[in-house]
C-alpha cells in the first residue's frame, strides 16, 4: 500500500470515528431530552403572550372646580391619604356657611313647634276646664228656670255660653292635633326638617372636603391631565395612580394548550426587562372567555367564508410581592411564562363565591366622621335640651 492509500484510509477512519462520535452524542443528547421530557418537560406548558397588568386608580373631581394647586406629577410616588390636588375653596366655603345657618334656623324652628304644642296642651286644658263650668252653671239653673228663680232669657245666655265653650274647646283641640300632626312620632334631632336641613349640611360639607383631593391608594402617578387654573367639571379625569405592589400577569394560552391548566399551579416567569431574573407564582384563575369574545366586534363566524383561528385565553397569575419588590415591573411588560402543570388536581375555574373586599380604602371614612361632628355641635348649640319627649293627646 502506497502513501496515497495509506492517507485516504485515515481519512476514512476519521470521517467514521468522528461520525461515531457524532451519532454518540446525538443519542446521549436525545436520551437526556427524552428524560427531561418524561421527568419535567410533558408537565411545563409555555408561552411568551403574556404581559404585566394591574389596577389603574383614575382620579376623578367629585365635584366642579378650578384647579390651584398640584401636588404630584408623573412617575412620582405617593402614599394612601396624600393631598395630590387641590381646588379653589371659597365657592364651597360660602355654600358650607349657607348650610350651617340652614341647620341652626330649622333646629330653632322646630323647637318652636314642639313649644307651640305645649301652649296647646295648655289651653286644650284651660279650655276643657272652661267647659265643664259652662256644663255645671247650666245644670245648676236648669232646675231653678220652673221656679222662677232664673229667668228664660239666664238660662239663655247659660246655653249660649256652654255652647262657645264648646267650641272653644273643640277649636283647640284641633290646633292641638294640628301640632301634633307636625312633630308626631319624632323628637326634635329627628324632625324630618332637621334631617333634611342635616342632609343638605352634609352635602355642602363634603364638597368643601372634597377640595382637598387626596389619594385613596398607595402607587405612581401616571396620565397627569390636570393643570393649575384649570375649571374641571365633575367625574372629569385628573390622573390615575397605579399600585405597583398589587399586579399581575395575564399569559395567553393556546386553548390546546388549556387541558392540563388548573387553579393553584405554580408558575415561573421571565421579563425581558430583566434578563438574568426569575419570578415565581401561581394561576389565580382562568377568564370566563376569550379576547374575542370580550372583543368590541366579537367574529360572526356564522356568516361568509369561515377560516379557523387558535384563540387563546387569558390565565391570571399572581406574582410574589417580595420578588415584585426587588425586581418591579411596569404595566404592559412583556413575559415569558412556563407552567407546571404536573398537579392537576385543582380547579379550572373557582368553585367559591367572593364574600369579604379585595380592595378597600378608607380615606373617605373620615369624611364622614368629620361631618358627623360638626352636626352634633350645631345641634347642641341650637338647642338647650338632647332629647324633647313624644307628646300625645290625652284620650
């Protein structure tokens, strides 16, 4: 064998022992992959339509007026109770002072009434007294008028006078019932006037609190549209403030991909944000339908030429607050979600009706308690006693 031969043997035996290798190592790597599939890879359901989602608070004016001052702008943080806008009080001032001197005038009012009672009480008595004279002096002479003793024309003016006092009693009766009729079943706090006096207290108190706009949350300002001078209208956005701290990721799952999703399973997730971290959750729950079918123009698949697309539903799942607040992440950021699906004991959907909040504020609450107060104060300031007792006409 010559040298040429000799080289292309070791060729050949290269080529061979190179392609063994090759194949080699392809077995192995299919091996490794066919036990990573059986192991972990059959229960991991993945998809990259996901994004980052979450509550958007929008602040609205309660009530009509012009802008002076700004507390916030955008991408600022603030904190649940913070006074971010405020708007030019005098005109809710001088309406608030109207409502107060409504209150204290009809708290007057009414005590007028349950005293005008009382003089009826008084001369119903006065009157009833009256009349039993009137009845007495006109059965005392009405033995006397065959004797001789009064004449007709007494006994006359006896009839006549029981007759007025009559009268007078029934006419005071009636104004007797009359006021009664107007503070009946009530007591003076509770008088229908004074609760709608109150009501209207209320009203204006509450837009002279609501001047002072405060945050009912805790988040980033975002979407800022108020200006300084600016005459905003009621239910008018102002901005919207976004709790970085109470935000989720809707993956969007092929529905093939659906069979195997169940509440509870844990989740791990990426964020093209951040490239080298991995979040950790679990699905809160599967959406009633589609994007299409909540879709502003839902498809007619009925009607004209019918082409089949995947539709994939939306998987809410809930995100680790301690990871969140290491890595935060921002509404609409893109996720990368990878499912273990390989305990499908739970739920698809929730089997357990919702029975206490999910989200509350309480920066309102005060408000009223504020108002309460000052009620209470007027009140005693207008009147000498608490309480006035129900007052009833004796049978």
């Amino acid at each position: 064998m010559d040298s040429q031969q000799q080289a292309d043997a070791d060729r050949i035996h290269k080529r061979n022992l190179a392609l063994s290798v090759f194949t080699i190592i392809a077995l192995v790597l299919a091996f490794i992959w066919l036990i990573y599939w059986l192991i972990w890879g059959r229960f991991e359901v993945y998809t990259d339509d996901a994004y980052v989602n979450g509550n958007m608070v929008q602040l609205m004016s309660q009530i009509a007026g012009t802008v002076v001052e700004i507390n916030v702008d955008d991408t600022q943080l603030v904190k649940q109770g913070q006074v971010v806008i405020k708007f030019d009080p005098a005109d809710t001032a001088i309406a608030l002072q109207q409502a107060q001197a409504q209150l204290a005038e009809t708290i007057r009012q009414v005590r007028q009434l349950f005293e005008n009672t009382k003089r009826e009480q008084a001369t119903l008595i006065l009157r009833k007294a009256d009349l039993i004279k009137a009845r007495l002096d006109l059965k005392r002479r009405a033995n006397l008028v065959g004797n001789s003793a009064v004449s007709k024309e007494e006994y006359q003016h006896y009839q006549t006078a029981l007759e007025a006092a009559q009268a007078q009693y029934d006419a005071a009766l009636h104004n007797l019932r009359s006021s009664l009729a107007l503070i009946a079943n009530t007591h003076l706090y509770t008088h229908p006037a004074v609760e709608r006096a109150k009501a209207n207290f209320k009203t204006a108190y509450l837009n002279a609190e609501r001047t002072v706009i405060v945050a009912p949350v805790s988040g980033y300002i975002a979407k800022r549209n108020a200006q300084v001078g600016q005459y905003v209208l009621v239910n008018t956005p102002m901005l919207a403030i976004i709790p970085l701290n109470e935000i989720w990721v809707d993956a969007n799952y092929k529905e093939s991909q659906l069979s195997n999703l169940r509440i509870g399973q844990t989740v791990s997730l990426s964020a093209d944000a951040y490239s080298n971290v991995t979040y950790h959750g679990k699905i809160f729950g599967l959406s009633p339908g589609t994007g299409a079918a909540f879709s502003l123009l839902p498809p007619q698949n009925a009607t004209g030429n019918w082409i089949k697309i995947v539709q994939r539903l939306p998987v809410r799942i809930w995100m680790d607050p301690k990871e969140l607040r290491k890595y935060p992440l921002q509404l609409g950021l893109s996720m990368r979600v990878t499912t273990n699906t390989y305990d499908v004991s739970g739920h698809m959907l929730s089997q357990q009706a919702v029975n206490k909040p999910i989200y509350f504020t309480d920066v309102y609450a005060q408000q009223i308690a504020k108002v309460n107060q000052s009620i209470d104060r007027i009140l005693h300031d207008n009147s000498p006693d608490m309480f006035i007792p129900r007052m009833k006409l004796d049978a």
